[in-house]
C-alpha cells in the first residue's frame, strides 16, 4: 500500500503539533507529513519533541512515529509563529492541498489526511475558500459529497452542514436526500467492507413530524425518499424521532446515521468522542479523512494539543484504503 499524505494545514494553528506529536509516539503509521521543514523543526525545538526528519522521495516507504517524520518539504512564504495568523502564508496551505492531490492522482499516496486550516485568514489573503469539503469536491469535479463523522462506533452524515436553521427545511429534497444516501451506501460498502450497510435516517422535525401536526417534510419528502431507496435494495430505517434514534438499543440496529442537519447529529457525537473523532468526506474518488476540530491558535506551540482526532482519522483511513483494496481482489 502506497503511504498516506498528511497536509499539516495552518502553519500558525495546532496541525504542526499533532503530527510532530504523533511522530514522537512510538506508534508507527506508513504516512508523509506535507509542509515546512524548518517551521516543522523549530515548533519540534518549542515542544521539546525529537523527532528525525527524513525528505521523502516518489518510491519510498513513509514513516510518521518512533520519532521519525517523513516529510516532502514545502516553503512557507512567510515566518510562522505559533498563534499568530499571516496572511501571507494562505497560498502555502492550500499549495499543501494541491500537491498532496497531485500526488494521489500520480498514485503515490494511498488517501489523504488533513490537519485543520483556517478559513478566515484565506479569506483575508482574497482567497475565495469556503472549507476542505468544498475545495476538495470542487477540485475532483463530483456533484455531491456527503460528510461523515465517526468515533471508533459511531458513525454520523448529515443531508445538510453549514446553513443557518431557517435555510434548512428547503434545502432537503427528495433528490438530495436519494443522493446523500446513494453516496453512503456505495462508500460504506467500498470503504467500510459493509455488505449491507443499515442506515437509521432521522426525521427534521420533533418527533419525526408526529404524523404531519408538527411539520410535513417527513411526509412530503423524506418517506418518499426512502421508500424509493428501499426499492433499490438500499437498507433504510425512518425517519425516526432524533431525540430517541441517539440511544444505544436503536443504534445497535443500524451501521451508520443520517441527520438532517448539522446540530441534530453532531452534537451527539462530539458529546460521544470529541476529539478522538474523524471527519470523513464520502463521495470523492480518493479517501479522504480529517481531524474532528479546529486550528486551536491558543494551543499552538504550547504543547496544551491533543492528536487523539488525528490519530483516529489515520486508523480510518488505513482502514478505509484497505477495505477498497480488499474489494477489488
């Protein structure tokens, strides 16, 4: 299997951290950090970590642990400072995202790992840049991906992510709804090794709309799409009533969730596992997997972070990249 790459994303936040943090561990991951080599070994110097910096060739076996870091150098433009944002450094960070594509593409990395970046000094930077999901999406030319995020036995999608409430009843549709769970299904089969994955679909409304008197979206558009599903062989279960769904005898019958937005699933499973979660962006060509939280300026170069969500998202992503080697033979 060709080594993961790991964009260690915003220089200035906690991504150096965690994966010089990793790469003290001994626990040894076939990985490739993309990022600033001098930067890199000054925080290593600031967190009092040693850890051995290898440039890594096209070819070569990746090492991330046992105090070993492979690493394929690329140049910040600017100084990096723990805690302190400079715009000057938002090309690099997406110039990680495009090379560790480029090198999926020319097949030398297995999947990608993301370490978090910060949007709003993109921005700044005049950027237009809305998230990795979307960078990503819009980079692999697909019309949906659906993000997932999972703890080591919770797995969690969401129709919609980042609306404000008012936007969100109009935004699912009957077609998204089949979309979303069309790309759930595929990719719990090819990167979960689940023959025939069960998916407990919540309701939008209390109570799963209560039969119409608290809202017709379940009616209207959510039944129909599952319905339609099922007739695909597609194994669907609801809409169901959110505040009950989240409880351990309901979620034993099924392998992953669907919610219909972003604080009626995620809550639950930051609750469940923050910070030992992964991101997981289901529907690109390539597996790609992230950390369950943000860039955590104030931790930066303290040696206050944890890379428990890292690590988590390394373990689904060998795993993931395995289950689709597996299905192929």
């Amino acid at each position: 299997m060709k080594p993961l790459v790991i964009t260690s994303g915003e220089p200035a936040g906690i991504g150096f951290d965690i994966c010089l943090q990793l790469a003290a561990a001994p626990d040894q991951w076939p990985a490739v950090v993309l990022g600033d080599p001098i930067a890199l070994s000054e925080r290593a110097d600031t967190l009092g970590l040693v850890v051995n910096f290898h440039a890594w060739q096209p070819g070569d076996e990746g090492q991330l642990g046992g105090h070993e870091m492979s690493i394929l150098p690329i140049q910040a433009p600017a100084v990096v400072v723990p805690g302190e944002l400079n715009a000057a450094n938002a090309p690099y960070v997406l110039t990680l995202l495009d090379e560790a594509l480029q090198g999926i593409a020319r097949n030398e990395f297995s999947a990608m790992v993301t370490a978090p970046v910060q949007k709003s000094i993109i921005n700044e930077a005049g950027i237009a840049f809305t998230g990795h999901t979307e960078f990503l999406q819009q980079r692999a030319g697909v019309d949906d991906v659906v993000m997932l995020l999972a703890t080591t036995d919770l797995k969690v999608a969401l129709v919609t992510t980042h609306l404000p409430l008012k936007d969100v009843a109009a935004a699912i549709t009957r077609e998204k709804v089949l979309r979303i769970v069309r790309i759930m299904h595929q990719d719990l089969q090819n990167s979960f090794g689940l023959a025939q994955p069960r998916i407990l679909v919540c309701g939008l409304n209390p109570h799963a709309g209560e039969g119409g008197h608290l809202g017709r979206e379940e009616i209207d558009t959510i039944i129909p799409a599952l319905e339609q599903l099922r007739s695909e062989g597609i194994q669907v279960v609801g809409p169901l009533p959110a505040d009950t769904l989240f409880t351990p005898k309901v979620l034993a019958q099924g392998d992953a969730v669907l919610a219909m937005y972003h604080d009626q699933g995620l809550p639950v499973l930051k609750h469940r596992g923050f910070g030992q979660a992964a991101n997981i962006t289901l529907g690109l060509p390539y597996v790609r997997t992230s950390v369950d939280h943000g860039t955590a300026l104030d931790l930066a170069g303290t040696g206050g972070a944890d890379a428990g969500s890292l690590r988590i998202a390394l373990h689904y992503a060998l795993n993931m990249v395995e289950a689709r080697l597996a299905r192929r033979t």
